[in-house]
C-alpha cells in the first residue's frame, strides 16, 4: 500500500505493487489544491502552459521565469502530490553548468521535486549531471513537442522499425542514466508495452496506450476546457468550459435584469451612522 504523500520512491513501489500512477498537469494554485484534494499521485508543471494558460500556438516560447514562476503556485497548493517541473525549450538544451543551474531553479526555488527533460540519448550527459546534482529526473520521449520544428509537426513516433528500435533504446540508456521513471507520448500501444515490460522504472503513457504503469493527461484537456486541439488520446471527464461559458451568461443576464446583486449580497450601514450624513 503506497503512502498518503507520494514521494520519489513511491514510483518503483508503485512498479512493484501494480498500482496506476495518476499524473496531471497544473498551473496555479487553485487547480493544484483541487488535484491534490482528489489525490492524484504527481502533478506535472507541464510547458503545455504555454499553450493553455499563454495562449501561443506551441510550447517553444515558454521560459524558465515562466516555468517558475507557474511551479511557485502549483507548490504552494499542493501537500501530498509530487511536483515536477518541466524544463522549458533552450533550459537544457547548452552547456552542462546552465543546464544544473536551470534544473536547481525548480528544487530550490519553486518547491519542484523533480524535473523533466524531453529526448534521450542526445541530452545524457546533461540527464547525468543533475542527477549527480541530487535532482531526481523523468525522462521524455517518443513525441517531444519542443522539437516540433525538427519533427515536422506533432506525429506519432516509434511506427518505423528502426525508430522503434531507437526508442527501445534511448528508454534503456536513459534507466541505465538514473532517470525515476519515463514519460512515452504518442507511441503505438505494442511498442509502449513492450518498454514499460524492458523496464525496471514504470512508464508514464501520454497516448502510448493501456499498458504503462501510469498516464498523464493536460488538466485543461480532460475537464473540456482547452479547445484549440483536443487530441485522440484524451478522454474527457467534464466539459467544465461549456460549464463556464453558461455560469457567465447566467451572471450577465442577472446583471441586466438586476436579479444580481440581491440584499442578501450586500452590506448594510446602521441608520443612525447614515442620518448623520444626510
């Protein structure tokens, strides 16, 4: 039986135990709090923030004072859940030094508890690095959105034999790294299953199917309240965004036909104070 408060050893036990890791991703406080309240295992610090909470068409120009400043909040809301924090596209991507430095900024900073690079093998020195900075790592691979321009748009990984075969891999390179456990995005159910078997660190399936040790899905993505690109992989558990739309067309039509505010919503001065002003 895992413990209340999810902690880096709780992903090997989870492993061992059979139990489904549940991840999400959060941005602020308030959704982190709820996340938390309904005992979700990890959430995620994603730099999917630049699309849902930013508004820009893809993740790449999301920085690390962003990823901060997003993960400050997601802490101060959360007690049980372990936070990791995404490394944002260039954070990692130079020398080794910035690359520490960066990862630091999440533990020291922010409240993280962990961090999270995209690829494999391209970017293992720098995985090594942090983890000989006592910085606990999640790999990343099969779809990586911060190489979007080198993919030629967001595809599903791992269909060729030898793309296959690399990410079989780059998953058993980054295990034999140190990395905690390892987020498969997009990657056909057989091959996801397969690693997740090779390895002795559960999987973390974003569209990699029913056989990881556990999924992640973008908060905003399951609850129906991010409608620019809703993926194959996502199951939607509300439409809390049609649920939004209407509670302000309600509080509007209230406003017009001045059923809001009502007595009940106001304050009240004492007769006495209000004669001496007349």
């Amino acid at each position: 039986m895992l413990n209340k408060k999810f902690n880096i050893n709780s992903f090997a036990d989870a492993k061992k135990e059979g139990h489904i890791i549940s991840m999400l991703t959060a941005y602020d406080y308030t959704t982190a709090k709820l996340l938390d309240e309904a005992g979700v295992d990890c959430i995620l610090v994603g730099d999917s923030l630049g699309m849902v909470i930013l508004g820009y068409e893809n993740t790449l120009h999301v920085t690390m004072d962003d990823m901060i400043h997003h993960t400050k909040a997601v802490s101060r809301g959360t007690k049980n859940a372990f936070i990791i924090g995404d490394m944002p596209f260039l954070s990692y991507h130079t020398d080794i030094k910035t690359t520490v430095e960066n990862a630091g900024r999440f533990i020291q900073e922010a409240g993280a508890q962990a961090v999270k690079l995209e690829r494999g093998r391209e970017i293992i020195n720098h995985i090594k690095a942090i983890i000989n900075a006592q910085i606990p790592v999640l790999g990343h691979l099969g779809l990586t959105p911060q190489s979007v321009n080198i993919m030629g748009g967001y595809k599903i990984q791992g269909k060729s034999a030898d793309e296959a075969a690399k990410l079989i891999e780059d998953a058993e390179i980054l295990q034999d790294a140190g990395v905690f456990g390892l987020v498969l995005e997009c990657v056909p159910e057989s091959i996801s299953r397969l690693i997740s078997e090779k390895l002795d660190i559960p999987t973390i399936g974003i569209g990699a199917g029913r056989y990881c040790d556990g999924q992640v899905l973008v908060v905003q993505d399951m609850l129906g309240m991010y409608k620019d690109i809703t993926p194959k992989f996502v199951k939607k558990y509300a439409e809390m965004g049609t649920g939004i739309v209407n509670a302000v067309q309600s509080y509007i039509e209230d406003l017009n036909s001045r059923q809001f505010p009502e007595e009940k919503h106001t304050f009240q001065l004492d007769d006495s104070v209000l004669k001496k002003l007349y």
